[in-house]
C-alpha cells in the first residue's frame, strides 16, 4: 500500500484485506488517530495488530471486500484465558446512533478524559466496551472466555495516540474530507441515528461534502452560540438540488474536535429526512414529548437528542456526551439553538 498522511488523507493503491504492520506504519496509512493502550492494564498482553488499508469500492465478500472499504485497524489481546478484539474506524457513515452504536440494549457510562465511554453487550450478546476519542470510534469486545467489564474499562482510559504529530494533522483536518465518501463512491446506509427514529436513504441518495455553508442553505442559521466555542467543521447535503432531503451540520470543538454538536434539517412533509412528529427508536432511553421532542440516555451525560420545526424545517439536534453534558447544559443549548438566530 502506498499512502500517507500529510495533513489531509491520501488513498492508496488497492491493498490486500489485511496487512500486518506496526502501529507507527498503520497510522501513516490510516484517516483517524490511531490509539494503543498504554500500560497495559495487568494481565492484558497484545497477540497481535493489522490494518486494513482503506481501498474502493469492491464488492467481493469472499476475499473481504464490500461496496465500502474504509480503513479499519484491528487488534488482538488476552486477558488470562480470554480473548479480546479491539476494533478502531472512522464512524463516518452516520451520526453514530446513541453514542455506542456497537452496543444494544441497556448500557454504563465511565469516563474516559473528556469523553464518555459505555459498556455493556454488543449485538452478538458479547460483553463489550466503546469509546469515540479524536473522532476515532474503538471498540473492544469479548471474543472467547470470560472478562469483568472493568478489565475493558481499563483498558479503554490507557488509549493513548500513537502519534503526537499524526493526531495534529488528522485533528486539523475537516471531518468531511477525512470521510470515504469524499473519496469514493458510497452508499448511504439505512442504519440508526439515534433515539428518535431516522434512517437516511435510500441506498443511492446523491451526497454533496462541504466545509462551509453556502449562501440560502437551509438551517444554516440554527447554530449553537459562539459561546460554547463550537465552528461549523464540515456540511452534508444528503439529496439533489434544489430540493435536499436531509442536511447535516456537523460543529465541532475547536479545542477538541472530537466533540461535536450535529444540527440535522429537513423540510416539513418532506420523505426521507428527519420527522415531525419523532416516533421513538426504541433504544432504553427517556422521552418527553412536546412541541420540542426531548430523549436522552444517562441523565448525567447523554447522550441529548431533541427534535421539533423551526422556519419550514424539521431539526434534530444531538450532542456528543462529554462528562458536563448534563441535563441543565442540553437544556440551555436547546434553548438558544430552537429560539434564538445565533
């Protein structure tokens, strides 16, 4: 494989579906932060770690391939007589669904710097854990044997970047330009949003990447307040002109940008975009219902999503739980970005 990072992600060749490199190389070669536990927590050894190099399209599931081949690291640990997969991508196919979209059913929240992650059973019943960090979403799931969810807990607060230097590039880097699609061809997939049921599609929806908003652009006056130190990182408009179906904002902190706040907008009565009223997922969650559809999951950190119509628009709104991400600060944050022009 021939590719690097330079500040802003370049594909390379077609790749075998997995290449055994070390973990310096698989970050030249990858489009998000890599992380590696460090220290180990004890008893948890490292068996092995491949990457597989980002590649396109190619639907050939024999030899592993699919319609969308983004790039995917994979590591192997034990921990006594059990085994563990971690897995590390960029979610960029969705606003990843409740924050912890590998797992199902009910969830705990831990802390992990000034993230949330969760732990709880993947949706093959598996004990497991997910952490989005930088952008990068991990997860690390039992394999065989048995493990105390605090073991994967411990191993998820030692992640740290592989690459100093690498992390300040891909950081500095639009998230729409980290993205498959803006690469390759792409399908838009009808997965999860969040609590409140939206699925994009169908399948061949036109998508147009952006990293401004231009003039007359729907909803691009629904913005969180400049006080919170959120800019606008990167615009998806899923649907051809002029009529979209759905367009998304995504702002991100520019301390760290791997928080986010998505503004999600649609136009009233429209098919295939956000829906007013919201009818629940059905993921645990709480709901309260009104002219402004509230759900969230831990009261404490979210994950908030909220749903209601503004100027001709349906708006969904969701924010990456952080450890402040309480009730009172969506709150506030709904406040401002439903009322008032920011």
């Amino acid at each position: 494989m021939k590719a690097t990072m330079h500040g802003l992600w370049t594909a390379g060749e077609m790749s075998p579906p997995a290449d055994d490199a070390p973990w310096e190389e698989a970050q030249a070669a990858a489009n998000f932060v890599l992380f590696r536990p460090d220290p180990l927590p004890e008893g948890v050894r490292i068996e092995s770690a491949s990457l597989r190099p980002e590649a396109p399209p190619r639907n050939d599931p024999r030899l592993g391939w699919a319609l969308g081949n983004r790039a995917q690291h994979r590591c192997e640990l034990s921990a006594g007589a059990a085994k563990l997969r971690m897995r590390q991508v960029l979610y960029d196919w969705a606003p990843p669904a409740w924050d912890h979209p590998s797992l199902t059913g009910d969830v705990a929240a831990f802390v992990v710097g000034g993230h949330i992650g969760w732990v709880g059973r993947d949706f093959r019943g598996a004990e497991a854990a997910t952490v989005t960090l930088d952008r990068t979403t991990i997860d690390i799931a039992v394999r065989e044997g048995e493990c105390p969810p605090a073991l994967l807990v411990g191993i998820c607060q030692a992640l740290r970047p592989v690459s100093v230097e690498a992390r300040a590039r891909i950081l500095s880097t639009p998230f729409g330009r980290l993205a498959y699609r803006s690469r390759h061809p792409d399908r838009t997939p009808s997965v999860p949003v969040g609590f409140w049921h939206h699925r994009r599609g169908p399948p061949h929806t036109p998508v147009r990447i952006l990293e401004y908003a231009p003039p007359g652009l729907p909803g691009a006056h629904i913005a969180p307040p400049a006080r919170l130190g959120f800019r606008l990182d990167t615009v998806q408009v899923f649907g051809g002109a002029p009529d979209a179906l759905e367009i998304e904002y995504l702002y991100a902190d520019a301390a760290d940008p791997g928080r986010t706040i998505r503004i999600l907008v649609s136009p009233e009565g429209g098919a295939g975009g956000v829906r007013f009223p919201p009818m629940p997922e059905g993921q645990p969650c709480t709901v309260e219902q009104g002219d402004v559809n509230w759900a969230y999951g831990d009261p404490r950190f979210g994950p908030h999503e909220a749903v209601w119509q503004r100027d001709g628009l349906n708006v969904m709104l969701l924010s990456k739980p952080a450890p402040w991400t309480d009730r009172f600060w969506f709150s506030r944050l709904l406040s401002d970005v439903s009322i008032a022009d920011c």
